[in-house]
C-alpha cells in the first residue's frame, strides 16, 4: 500500500508542477501581468480538498488529542500559510521575468536546499552523494545567473533578469525550508497516521495563505488592472478564466502530493521527485512555448539531473542497506513474521 501511495503521490506532485509551472508562464505570455494574482491562485483552489477530506475518515479532535496545547497547531498553520503566501510571491516574480526552462532548471536547486535543512531540521543523513548533488545543483544555477544570453520573455532588461533569477533562488530556499518545518510538524506535533493530516495541513495553511494574497492583491491596487487583463487577454476572456482556474487546480494537485510524500517518506524525498518535474519542464517548454534551450542551459539541465540522480543513486544504497539489516535481524530471531 504504501509504494502505491508513494506512486500516486509522486505522480501527483510531478504532473502537477509541471502543469501549473506551462500554465503560469501561459498566463504571462498572453497579457497578464498581475504578480498577486499569479500568487493567489497557486493557494485558492483549496477548496476543492475539502471533498476528498470528508470522504476520508473523520480525524476530530486532531488539534487538542496530538498537541501540548490546544493553540499549538492552529499557530503553526498560521505562520506556515504567511510564508507559503510570500513564497508564492517570489515565485510568482521569478516567473514573470524568467522564461518557463530557466525558471524550472532554477527551481532545481531546492533539492540542494532541502538537503541542508533536512540535515540540521529533520537529521537526516548527509553523505558525499548528497553533498555531490547540493555542489552540482549550486552550479547548475550558476551557469544560469551569470549566462549573458538572459533570454527574457518579452526581451526585458538585464537586471529584470536578475530580479526574476534572485526571486527565484530566494523562493526555492524558502520552499526547501517550508518542508523542512512541514516534515517536522508531523514528526513532532501532529503525531497522526491518517491521510486526512495531509488534507488538513494542506487546506488550513493555504486558507491563511490565500487570505494573505487577497489582501495584497486588494492593498497593491492590482484588482483594479483584472478586467483589463481579461479584456486584452491573448487567447480570449474564457481562456483568461479557465487559465487561472486550471493553475488553481494544478497547485493543489501538486501540493497534495508534496506534502503527501513528506507524511509518507521525507522532505528531501518529497523535493527529489519535485525535482523529476523541474528537470522535464524546461523540455516541455522548448516544446509549448519555443523557449531558446542555448549551450547553457543543456548543460545546466544536464548539470540538473546529475544532481538529482546522485540523490537517487543514494536512496537505493540506504534501502538497500535497511533490507540488509532487516534480513539480518530477521535470520537472528528466525520470527514467522520474517
């Protein structure tokens, strides 16, 4: 059951990303230009888990049965959704400056990230393999921040590259910790073995999310520019609609199963197969919107799977070696169970 989950959630987390990463820069290419927007939808279609969590078993009493206090997780929710809504920004500027294959091979460098983290936040383990893939994914990026060929969208000015690059990189380190801290909620507050805490972690910190992004879209002014948007909207005023609801939607279907894999597995698991989307969007890309893919970035991209296939390569060691220990435990007590 569990390698079905695992399946299904990483299915999720992938074609999610990649689904909303196209849809976002469509939105961009075709007239929209309003940043808080952009944030807002990558939480709004919460919602929706409402439905799936119903279904499930009922988990009441989940704040005052699993916590010291009754306030402990409601706080935690709190503050995870406000960071959630300004890393939603800073993304959301990455994108509107940087092309979709260099915003995804950026992106990348999460996994690096999350790597360090997971190392001082969640003890986990930190080998010469995953210390290859945070100095091959630091690189990776590199190559980008200091490639002359800024290859902007609409041709924007070099320091609006800059200012998506740096955004971006911000977003991916604030993102890599938001695991990190997710990871250890759920190891040390939350406590439970229901799929439901997924649900619930994920609906409650994107509501406080949401209401964040609202407000800044409101106090920005940025509501007043929305019609207009829609009027001028390349692809006509229902795809304007069906655009933002659809990135909705890919957010959280991407969301669940990050947050899904963390509960399951790890955070730097749950970023690893995040990364698998990273590393297919830039082809995707090429592909949709004929993004340049120059020296550079095959090479950052290729730069980009090393990185990730140094994790991987060290996940089967450590499974390899869990079995090993299991078999020999196994062999010791000679249990049926084995």
């Amino acid at each position: 059951m569990s390698v079905l989950t695992n399946s299904v959630d990483g299915l999720m987390a992938v074609a999610g990303q990649a689904a909303a990463v196209l849809l976002g820069r469509f939105y961009y290419d075709q007239g929209g230009n309003s940043t808080w927007m952009a944030t807002l939808v990558q939480t709004i279609g919460f919602p929706i888990l409402l439905i799936p969590l119903f279904v499930l078993p009922s988990s009441q009493q989940h704040f005052s049965a699993s916590t010291s206090s009754p306030l402990t997780l409601p706080i935690i929710y709190f503050v995870l959704g406000v960071v959630i809504a300004g890393d939603n920004m800073l993304y959301s500027i990455g994108l509107l400056y940087l092309t979709a294959s260099t915003y995804s091979l950026i992106c990348a460098t999460q996994l690096g990230f999350n790597a360090i983290y997971s190392y001082f936040i969640n003890s986990q383990k930190f080998t010469a393999l995953i210390l290859n893939s945070v100095v091959i994914l630091s690189l990776s990026a590199s190559l980008l921040a200091v490639n002359d060929d800024s290859d902007g969208p609409s041709g924007l000015s070099k320091w609006k590259y800059v200012l998506g690059f740096l955004s971006t990189l911000g977003a991916s380190a604030l993102y890599s910790l938001l695991l990190s801290l997710m990871q250890l909620t759920f190891e040390k507050v939350v406590k439970k073995e229901t799929f439901s805490v997924v649900l619930e972690m994920q609906i409650y910190t994107s509501l406080v999310a949401t209401c964040v992004s609202t407000v800044g879209l409101f106090a920005s002014g940025e509501w007043r520019t929305l019609q207009g948007e829609m009027d001028v909207f390349g692809a006509g005023r229902v795809s304007y609609v069906m655009t933002l609801v659809w990135t909705a939607v890919a957010w959280q279907v991407c969301s669940v199963g990050v947050v899904g894999l963390i509960f399951v597995v790890s955070s730097l698991f749950s970023n690893v197969i995040s990364t698998v989307s990273l590393a297919l969007t830039p082809i995707a890309a090429v592909i949709v919107f004929h993004d340049k893919m120059n020296g550079v970035k095959v090479i950052s991209l290729l730069m980009a799977l090393w990185g990730f296939a140094s994790y991987i390569y060290q996940n089967y060691l450590d499974d390899l070696k869990a079995k090993e220990t299991q078999g020999d435990t196994c062999n010791t007590r000679n249990g049926p169970s084995c």
